[in-house]
C-alpha cells in the first residue's frame, strides 16, 4: 500500500495550488479517503474526507469554500484543490486511508507566503 502526495510548493496569498495523492497496493474506489495537514510546531489536523463514490464531501471550517477534494478512481488519484489559500494554510499535507492520518503518505509542503 502506497500513497504518494504531490503538487505542493510556495504560493502567495490569494494563490491556488492543487495537490494529487497517487494510490497503489489497494483499489481506490473502494474507500473513504482523507487529506490531513500538519503545520509547522501543531498536530495532525483532519481537512477533508470523501465517500468511495465521490458523492459525500466534508470540509473543516478552515477551508470551508475555499479546498475542493476529489477522485478519479480510474486513475487511482485523490485531488485537493485550494483556492484562495492564507498564511494559514502552511503545512505538510498528506492523503490518507483514515481521519486521523495514521495511514498517510510522506506529504507535499504547502508554503503560502508573500
């Protein structure tokens, strides 16, 4: 089982990125998949999860209206995209098989900065 983040990067404020999660050891489709972040100094912070259909999405307040998570389960790929991103935003992101990140990949750094 392998999830391997991508797409992080240094960004300025009001920027967009968009991170991608590739899957493989285990069929995507079949499960909820989660982003979780890290920023510098905290814990491990839940973002977003999605249904193994796509059609159930949930967001953390923090990112309410601003990340939009998806998959393409053909491709065995998890999206994030962040939009309208902040200082806050900063932080090691990663993919991963439940809530609380204890089965994630090794991450993609996020640096929102002017």
């Amino acid at each position: 089982v392998q999830l391997v983040e991508s797409g992080g990067g240094l960004v300025q404020p009001g920027g967009s990125l968009r991170l991608s999660c590739a899957a493989s050891g285990f069929t995507l489709r079949n499960v909820w998949m989660y982003w979780v972040r890290q920023a510098p100094g905290k814990g491990l912070e839940w973002v977003s999860h999605i249904s193994p259909s796509g059609a159930t999405t949930a967001y953390a307040d923090s990112v309410k209206g601003r990340f939009t998570i998806s998959r393409d389960n053909a491709e065995n790929t998890l999206y994030l995209q962040m939009n309208s991103l902040k200082a806050e935003d900063t932080a090691q992101y990663y993919c991963a098989r439940d809530p609380k990140g204890e089965r994630r990949g090794k991450g993609t750094q996020v640096t929102v900065s002017s």
